[in-house]
C-alpha cells in the first residue's frame, strides 16, 4: 500500500481470497490478533485515498491472483521482466488476452 500511495494512486481497488482479511479491513468484524498491525497500517494508508473499494472474492474466480501467489512462492527474488513475461505468458493460456488485443 505505501508504494501505491508514493506512486500517487489514489482510487483503489483492493480484492482477497481471505475472508477475515477483507472483512477485518472493512470494519465488518474483529480484528484477529495476529494480523492486527497488517490492518491498522493499510487502514492508515487508505484514508490517503479518494475512491476504495475492498471484496472478497473466491479462490476459484481469481485465477491471475491465485497464480501470482502461487509462483512467489517458489520464487525468492523476482526479476522484473521474466515476472512480466510469465503473467503474459499464463494470460496467453488461458486465452485472456490474445496478440491482437495487445496491438490495440
């Protein structure tokens, strides 16, 4: 979130696969100890924000995050690029975006 904010974002979309998350970042329920300073510090930046708009959403329908979670986590250090070509890569197979969409 800091470097969104750094970056100038200011309308934010924030979607997760975790329930507890979502909700404890929305107000909609207690805090759970354990990820309480993870919240209190997103909360802080988001009041930076003009538009935020936080879901939930399932596993299942979130395929591109799930993917992105799944390849860190295997991965230590992140080159940039071969990151960029491999999520374009997974898009292609998945037949999201094609050659002619990227000329466009």
């Amino acid at each position: 979130m800091r470097k969104t904010i750094i970056a100038g974002y200011r309308s934010i979309v924030l979607e997760g696969d975790n329930e507890v998350l979502i909700k404890s970042l929305k107000g909609e329920s207690h805090i759970p100890q354990k990820i309480q300073t993870l919240i209190e510090d997103t909360q802080a930046y988001l009041k930076y924000c003009s538009n935020v708009f936080i879901h939930h959403i399932f596993r299942e329908g979130n395929h591109i995050a799930d993917w992105l979670a799944k390849f860190g986590s295997f991965v230590s250090c992140f080159v940039f690029e071969a990151l960029i070509l491999m999520f374009l890569f997974y898009l292609f197979s998945l037949r999201i975006i094609s050659v002619e969409s990227l000329r466009e």
